[in-house]
C-alpha cells in the first residue's frame, strides 16, 4: 500500500463520514445540533477535497 493508495483511503473513508453526519444532521437532529452536525460534514467533504488533491504530489 503506497501514499496515493491511503490518501484515496482516507478520502472515501472521509466522504462516507461525512454524508453520515449529514444525514444525521438532517433527519435525526432537526433543531440546532442538526446544524452542527451538517456543517461538520460539509468540512469533512473539504479535507477529503483536500486529501484528494494531494495524490501524486507528496
């Protein structure tokens, strides 16, 4: 397992962490915490965009 193979790892094991508080954010937690839980799914879907874009550079 080389460098790219565990960021692409790491960039789909984030994107499914992320949809998962989405949706938790959204049909389980419908008032305020709802929205923190989005957000930080929105922010995981921005490390693993950055996670992404760091295969084949390092």
């Amino acid at each position: 397992m080389n460098k790219n193979t565990v960021l692409a790892w790491a960039t789909f094991i984030m994107i499914i962490v992320g949809i998962g508080l989405i949706v938790l954010g959204a049909f389980k937690y419908e008032d305020v915490a709802g929205w923190g839980f989005a957000s930080v799914g929105i922010g995981f879907f921005a490390i693993a965009w950055v996670f992404n874009a760091l295969k084949g550079r390092v």
